[in-house]
C-alpha cells in the first residue's frame, strides 16, 4: 500500500495577517506477507502455524516558521505464531504462542540516527465450558503488542491555534498489553468483566512549548505502565415485534500524572449507558430509536464531561436493496467537552459534537457466494496505524 500525504496551516487573526505556519509532505509505503497452515488431527484437535511479516518506509518533510525538518522512518516487523485448538464434550479450550520480532530505524534533522529493537514471547489461552443449554462461561488470557501510529511517531508539530501545538514522538516503544477476561452469556443477557495490565502504555500529555509562555505542546510518552479495568453488562430479550437492547458499560484506570507541581490521580469511572430498540412493522420495515449516554470521568490525562443524545431511523429490505432514512442527534445534546491536565496548564473545553443530521442511506449487497478467496489480508494492523 502507498499513500501520500500533502498540506499546510495558515494562521488569521484581527491583530495580524494572514500567515503560513506549516508545510509537510508524507510518504508511506507498507509491504506485507502472510502465510498460514491448518491441520485437524481429528474432530477434537485442531492446529495453527503461520508466520508474518511486513516492512514500513515513512518520509516525511515539513517547514514551520522558515525552518526545514526531514524525518525518515523504516520498519521491519516479523512473527511466527502457532495455536491449537482442543474440543472435549462441553469444553474448548485454545493455547497459543505467537513470536515477534520488531527492528525500528529512525533518522530525523539535527538528531542521530536511533535504532531499537525488541523480541517479544506472546502466550495466551481461551478456556469456554457450556454449563447448561442456556449458560456458557468463558475465561481468556492474552498478550499483544501495540504499535504507536504514525501520528504518534511523526516529530512534524501540527498548528491547532495560537495557544497550542501537537508532535509526534519517534522514540516511543510499542506498549505490551497484558489482559484477563472473563465473561458468560445466559439466554439474552451477556457479561463481561476484565482487567489489563500495560506495560510501556502510550500516553498523550501536554507539556509547555516555550518556557514562560502560554503556549502548550500537546506530544505522546511512554509510561511505565496503566492498569484498567472494564466491565460489561447486555439485556437482550425480544418481545413480541420489539428488539431491545441495553448496555451498560464500565471503563476504568489507574493513572497519576504531574500537574501544576503536584501529582494528580486520574482513577475517576466512565460508565456508558446505550439503549437500543428495534421494532419490526412487516413488509421489511423496521423502526430503530437509540438513547447514547456517558457519565463523566477519566481517560488518559483527559476528564470527559457527560454527553447524551438520541437517534431515530426507519429501514426497509426489499431483496438485495437496504434502504435508511435516519435523524442522529435530533434534540443537539451531543458534546465532546473535557479537561485536559497538563505539566502547566489545565484546559477546559466545551465543545458541541456537530452531530445533528439527517441521513439517506442505500445499499445494495451483491452475491458473493461464488468467491472462492477465504484467506486474510496481511499487514492490516500497518494500514490501521495510518
């Protein structure tokens, strides 16, 4: 995959004129491979194997102020996993074991060439138990490597206004996450609870830009490591010719951060609350009617202020043909409001979400039976980062 990157930021105010402040060029050229092998011993046994790798070349040029930055990023990223699966009457169980090997070379204006690499042993489990008809029990264990994106590495600073500026940070380590869940499903009501251990947990902070002035500098670091924990809880019956649903979502962490010269705990709760409804009318017409809520509380160095909204929408199938006429946001009580904390700076922010909209949506599904490719795309991990 290629992707090219052009732009540039002005600055205009009443006390000044109109200025550039910022251009940049990007490249990114990704290459990916996946292999993979399958083999059933039996009705009960299955086994896994495959290997991976994919390389990243980013080059970035940028101008701020009259002062040049080149920046230039090359990856190399290899894997080799294997996973079984075992099936014994009410039992599955999966054990793995994935292999990484990641190289990073990075060479930017004014600075030395870096270089860092890492091997990374990545076991995980997956044990479920049908307990009765109705009750199955699940418990799992993983441990996976993040990747900053490129927006996180890029050291190109970005405009947002005159009192604040965003960069990327090169040297930044891919964060290990380690995870425990553990989670059930009885007839139409389903559970999940987990914890997650982050070691090297990539976070954004806000530091000052120049010294003595009110200018902040919004960048990305490494730090040592963030527990969080989730917790979930889904009602979804079905009466009559109505499809509830609602959720309750719980999001947690335990962070401290400095601020203003003191160290400032950041373990306040999000709960989520959604309620879906779905009411079928015959003939392929459906009425859905959605409530979004989430309380306030903590995420990274961010406070979330609460935000609530309310969708409505009508569908039609006529064959292959889906048809959505649907109102997002219809009483304009979405917001994006938070605090932000930084080493000198605490910036509050109200912000209306600009979600009120009215929307046509119409689809039309081909057959694809006949497509004989069941295989994965590689390097999908690499175009997400993008």
């Amino acid at each position: 995959q290629y992707n090219k990157d052009n732009g540039n930021a002005t600055e205009s105010s009443i006390n000044s004129e109109k200025r550039t402040i910022l251009n940049f060029q990007g490249r990114y050229n990704i290459y990916s491979l996946l292999t993979e092998y399958e083999h059933r011993f039996s009705n009960f046994v299955k086994l896994s194997v495959g290997a991976r790798y994919s390389h990243v070349y980013n080059k970035n040029n940028s101008e701020e102020n009259d002062i040049s930055t080149f920046y230039n990023l090359r990856e190399n990223r290899y894997a080799l996993y294997a996973e079984g699966n075992f099936q014994w009457q009410k039992i599955v169980m999966l054990l793995g074991l994935r292999s990484e090997r990641f190289d990073k070379r990075y060479h930017c204006t004014a600075q030395d060439v870096t270089n860092y690499k890492d091997l990374f042993f990545l076991p995980s489990f997956s044990l479920s138990y049908q307990l009765s008809e109705n009750l199955q029990i699940s418990l799992s264990g993983n441990n996976k490597v993040f990747l900053p994106s490129f927006s996180e590495l890029t050291p190109i600073t970005t405009y947002l206004n005159q009192y604040s500026y965003m960069i990327g940070n090169p040297l930044l380590k891919p964060e290990m996450n380690h995870d425990v869940s553990l989670s059930g499903i009885y007839k139409w009501v389903f559970f999940s609870a987990s914890y997650q251990y982050v070691k090297d947990a990539i976070v954004g902070i806000v530091e000052a830009y120049k010294e003595g002035e009110p200018v902040n500098l919004m960048t990305y670091m490494n730090y040592d490591h963030i527990s969080k924990y989730t917790a979930m809880v889904s009602l979804s019956p079905k009466i009559s010719i109505w499809s509830p649903r609602l959720q309750f979502n719980l999001m947690g962490q335990n962070l401290k951060i400095p601020f203003m010269g003191t160290e400032l705990r950041m373990n306040n709760p999000l709960l989520f609350i959604n309620f879906y409804n779905s009411i079928s009318v015959g003939k392929g017409f459906t009425i859905t009617g959605d409530m979004l809520y989430h309380s306030s509380g903590d995420m990274d160095v961010v406070t979330l202020k609460p935000s609530w909204q309310i969708n409505l929408g009508v569908t039609e199938t006529i064959g292959n043909w889906f048809f959505q006429l649907s109102a997002t946001d219809i009483f304009k009580t979405a917001r994006n409001s938070m605090i932000t904390y930084g080493t000198q700076m605490k910036l509050d922010k109200w912000n209306y979400s600009d979600s009120q909209a009215v929307r046509l949506t119409i689809r039309y599904a081909f057959n694809s039976t006949m497509s004989k490719y069941k295989g994965r795309g590689a390097g999908q991990s690499e175009k997400n980062r993008l």
